[in-house]
C-alpha cells in the first residue's frame, strides 16, 4: 500500500493534462476519477486527506491518465456516466449523452406531467445510442417505451441500461429509414438523430473526432433524417407530439418542414449557449 495526498493527486493531474482540460474542465474530471478508482469525495479532496491505495489500483489510475493524455473521454475510460439522474453505460459504440440532451428530456417529462392525470401515451425514440432518452422516459413518465437504433451494438448497450436502471423499454435494431417497420404507431416521437456537419468536424475537439462513432454524429445531408422523421409524421396522424434535439445551422429548415402541416403548432427553444437547439411540434 502507498500513502498519497490528494491534493498532490490534484496538482499532478492538472500539471499532465493541461493540454487536454482547462483548470474548469479538470476539477470535475479528477473528482470524477477519485471516486472512482480511490472512493474518495469531493470533501476528501478540500480536507487533503491522505489515502492508502494498493500498487494496483494506483496502477489502473495511471493508466486512466495515460487514456486522457491521448484525448480519450473519461466517460469511455471508466465506462459509464450519469444522465438525469440515470447511471448510463458507455463505450465507444454510442455516443456519450450531453448536458443538452437532458435539457429536451426535461421538456418532454415537464409537458407530459401537466396533462390530465391517468392518460397513458407511447413513446417512440428514434436513433436511442445508448437508451438514455428511453430510460429517463419510461422511468419517469411510466408510458410505454420503445427504441430503435442501426447499430445492434448500441441496442445491446442500451439494453443493459434499461436493466440497470429497472425500466422496461422495447429495443430494436432498426434504421431509419425504415420507420414503418417499427410496430406500432407512437402518440410521441423524440430523437436526437445525427445532424453534426461534416464541414463542422475541423471545429470540434478531437476527443469527440476520433473516439465517438461517427455514424452517430455526422450527416451528409444535414436534413435527412428531419425528412424521415417529417414524412412518417405526415403518414401517421396518430402521432401527437414530436421532440427533436437540432443543428443550430438547419434549425429553422427543420421547423419549417413541420410548420409546412396545416393547423400545426411548432416551438423552438434554445440551448444554454442561445443557438437554437430543440424543436416540439404537436397536433
């Protein structure tokens, strides 16, 4: 066993990855790995408690280092991370979940809590990755759930994720462009498809550029899968609701294809940042 110093841990962490986090980004990353590889808390860290920690873990903890270093996400290093308040497994066949994607559960949960109590509606995720979407729905909302995605397997991650967070969700492996082959007609559609230009990949950091699954996050059409989604709404009038998380850039292309609907309603609402970002339409 070896005695180390937190706050030591700390001023070496930040020392090595300066060029991957800014001091921001380092101090939830580094508590992030304490917790994990030391069991220590945020409270252990301001108290500098000194801890004694076996050649082994302290060697899985470099290793971590050595991961970051190269640019890899942390997430993917420790395999998991927390998403409305859901412990969600990743790896590098899903993307990992963002802060703005919670912001459009959050709509959805909030506008769902306010109908008449006792109603029950069905949910349709399209292009799921890990089932974070799906998950926080079917826990929260308690309406069936189902979910498709392309890569069988990201349905098998999420999968496991919906076990790990006791929900049921039916996953299939499905593309989208094959939408009426996904059973039953949904009351509410919601997706966060691949909608990242592929001009805008010189502008995103490498973490994201080389470990995340492509497939996931660029379109070369930056509409095509807003027109998949648009013309199985037009099919279907049963469906009531639509949530879709957007591309600042074809924001307002995407809201004019709904608005296109006669006797529609169409909301925009923006991300932390002020871009334009989630998109509601209902009948």
């Amino acid at each position: 066993m070896e005695k180390i110093s937190l706050q030591k841990l700390k001023k070496s962490f930040a020392t090595k990855l300066s060029n991957i986090y800014s001091e921001t980004e380092a101090k939830p990353v580094f508590t992030w790995l304490i917790e994990h590889y030391f069991n220590a808390t945020s409270t252990d860290l301001l108290m500098d408690k000194s801890l004694s920690v076996s050649a082994d873990t302290l060697s899985k903890y470099q290793n971590a280092l050595n991961r970051l270093k190269e640019g890899e996400p942390v997430q993917y290093i420790l395999g998991y991370t927390e998403f409305y308040n859901c412990h969600i497994k990743v790896d590098n066949n899903v993307l990992i979940p963002r802060p703005e994607t919670e912001v459009l559960v959050d709509w959805i949960v909030s506008d769902m809590d306010q109908l008449k109590p006792g109603k029950t509606l069905s949910i349709l995720d399209l292009g799921t990755g890990s089932g974070c979407m799906a998950i926080v729905l079917a826990k929260h909302l308690n309406y069936p759930v189902k979910a498709i995605d392309i890569s069988p397997e990201a349905i098998q991650l999420a999968k496991e994720n919906a076990n790990l967070n006791q929900v049921s969700v039916d996953f299939k492996t499905l593309d989208m462009n094959r939408l009426d082959d996904a059973d039953d007609v949904p009351d509410i559609l919601v997706s966060n498809p691949p909608y990242v230009l592929e001009t805008e990949k010189n502008q995103m950091e490498n973490k994201v550029v080389d470990y995340e699954p492509h497939l996931a996050l660029f379109s070369k059409d930056p509409l095509y899968f807003y027109h998949l989604i648009f013309r199985y709404v037009q099919q279907h009038q049963k469906i009531r609701y639509v949530y879709l998380e957007l591309n600042h850039l074809t924001a307002d292309a995407v809201a004019d294809l709904f608005r296109s609907i006669d006797h529609q309603v169409c909301t925009i609402r923006k991300d932390m940042r002020g871009n334009k970002r989630f998109l509601k339409w209902h009948r």
